[in-house]
C-alpha cells in the first residue's frame, strides 16, 4: 500500500536520464517521466533536436535540460556522467533507448557494419549501465530500463546482427538485476514490438505490412510512439521496487500468439 501511495505521488525529487531522446519512443518517455514529476536529462547527439523536447517538457510544468553526446563515444559517455555527478549529484532513472538499425542479412553484413550496430546496440548500453550503476551503488537505489526488442527472444531473416545485440542487452539486463540487486538498485526491460516512429516511416506508410499487422498482432495495428511510455514510468517508480530481471513486451499481443 505505501509503495502504490509513492506511485502515486510521482516521481518527484528523482534524476532521469534518457537516451535517444530527441525523438520516437525516447521523446515519449523522457515527456511521460517529466510528467511525472522527474528532473529529464535528454541525451541524443543533436543538441538542437534535443532543446525542442527540453522545451515541451518544460512547458507541460516539468524540469529537463540536455545533455548531448554520443553514446558510442567512451570519453564523451564518462564526461556527460562526471556532468551529472557534479550538477545534480545523483543519478536515480537510467533508460537506455537509444540504438541503432540495418536491416541486413547476416551473409550481406561486413563485418566493420556489424561491429558498428553491435557498439551501439549492446556495448554501448553496457557502457551506461556501468556508469550509471557506480552512482546508483553510491546512493543506494537506482532504476536502469533497458529498452530491447521483441527480436529479443525471438528472430526472423535478415535481421541476425541486430537480433544478437537485443538477445544480448536481454542477458544483460539479467545479469546486472542479478548484480546489483542488494544495492536496492532494480535492472529491467522493455520490448516494443512494432511501433509507428520515424525510424519504420517507410514500412507505416507499406499498406501490405499494415494488412499483416492486423492479422499478426491481438490489437491490430502499430503501436504508437506514447503507448511506449506507461510501462517506462511505472518501472521507474516505487510501485515496481520488487520487479527487478524481467523483460516486459510491449507488443499489441504479438508474442501471445502465432
């Protein structure tokens, strides 16, 4: 009962970092956290892009400010969290969103393009997990949300490089609520499965993908952007404290059936 009283008292008081926040499913959530009473760092490398979110945030009565840096950059990753113990002293709210995408089969991949999806789809996350973890162990509680993929746990053609770094961050996210778990520190996951954001723009607008969707998922339809949000919000609240290792599908019902 206390936990859902602080659930709903928001998420005042606490730290957020979201990366890949300058659109799509980030933008979502790092407005969603805002919300919900959170101070939002929005990181992307677009230092404009992410101003506009900062402002919308700010003007739906929430705090945020931008911190811009490539994800895939060791230095700049370790200077933008020395910023953040230095600013704001703590770190409570870690959502690795941000990553990257090529649709090729394995056979076609070279292997410079599949070191590259593989850095930013799963090293990357790893580095920020660790980061974010050294603060989260210094203040005795933390949230870190990974945000994988239904290729997770499942695979289809022409997609191995990508399916392996999710199945990867999957893993990870066990093995890091395994590790840090007795520093009250809580690691999980979200799955989206097919989602309407600019990054799939061309396969929305495939008339014959939407007819597949309509027969392949329970609802019907794309996901949109915001539906993306609740389930972030809720893990990084007080009403999850006892959720810590799961992988959470938010997929309109996609792996509930075949």
């Amino acid at each position: 009962m206390r936990a859902m009283e602080q659930w709903w008292a928001g998420l005042d008081g606490r730290v957020a970092l979201v990366t890949g926040a300058a659109r799509g499913m980030g933008r979502e959530i790092a407005k969603a956290l805002g919300r919900a009473g959170a101070t939002v760092l929005l990181n992307g490398r677009d230092g404009s892009a992410l101003d506009v979110v900062v402002s919308e945030i700010e003007a739906d009565g929430g705090k945020a400010a931008p911190i811009a840096f490539d994800i895939t950059d060791e230095a700049a990753v370790d200077a933008g969290f020395e910023r953040i113990r230095e600013e704001y002293g703590r770190l409570d709210i870690l959502v690795n969103n941000a990553g990257a995408r090529d649709r090729r089969g394995a056979l076609d991949f070279d292997m410079a393009s599949a070191r590259k999806l593989i850095e930013a789809d799963l090293v990357a996350p790893f580095h920020l997990c660790r980061e974010a973890g050294k603060l989260m162990v210094d203040q005795g509680s933390g949230r870190i949300i990974n945000i994988t993929s239904i290729a997770g746990p499942i695979a289809r053609g022409s997609d191995a490089a990508y399916t392996a770094a999710k199945g990867g961050l999957d893993a990870l996210t066990r093995a890091l609520a395994a590790e840090l778990g007795p520093h009250n520190i809580t690691v999980n996951a979200v799955a989206p499965g097919y989602f309407a954001t600019e990054a799939n723009a061309e396969m929305v607008e495939n008339p014959e993908i939407a007819a597949w969707l309509q027969r392949r998922t329970s609802l019907g339809r794309w996901g949109q952007p915001e539906e993306i949000a609740g389930v972030v919000v809720f893990l990084a609240s007080p009403a999850a404290s006892y959720i810590t290792g799961q992988t959470i599908a938010v997929d309109g019902g996609y792996l509930s059936h075949f």
